[in-house]
C-alpha cells in the first residue's frame, strides 16, 4: 500500500461528527468498489490483510449479491 502513504489516516478518523454520519451511507457501486478493494489487499497478504479480509467479510454479509 506505498502508493497511500500521503493519505493521513489520523485526519480520516478524526473527521466531525456530521461528515461522519454522511460517510456511513454508500451507494451500491462505493460499497462493491470497497468490497473489491479489501478482497485486492487481502490478497497482498501485507501487513493489512488481515483486516482487509475481516472487513471484507463483515461488508459482503450486508450488501447484495451483484448478480
């Protein structure tokens, strides 16, 4: 993941409350984008995927099949 290394995740987590809440709602398309993301890190077998494959199951359980 060297290529988000200019991504500053403390300011990410630390956003407001209202930007927050207006995150917790993804379209379909965002939510199978994320889906796709962390299925690709998992993969990577880095330092993340396990996460990336934890949170890519806990994702896939809650949307629907694309099919």
């Amino acid at each position: 993941m060297d290529d988000y290394e200019h991504i500053d995740l403390d300011e990410i987590l630390s956003a407001p409350m209202e930007t927050a809440e207006r995150l917790a709602l993804l379209t379909s398309e965002e939510a199978y984008d994320v889906l796709r993301l962390l299925v690709t890190a998992s993969q990577e077998g880095g330092s993340m995927s396990r996460d990336a494959d934890r949170l890519a199951k806990a994702i896939a359980v809650r949307i629907p099949s694309e099919n």
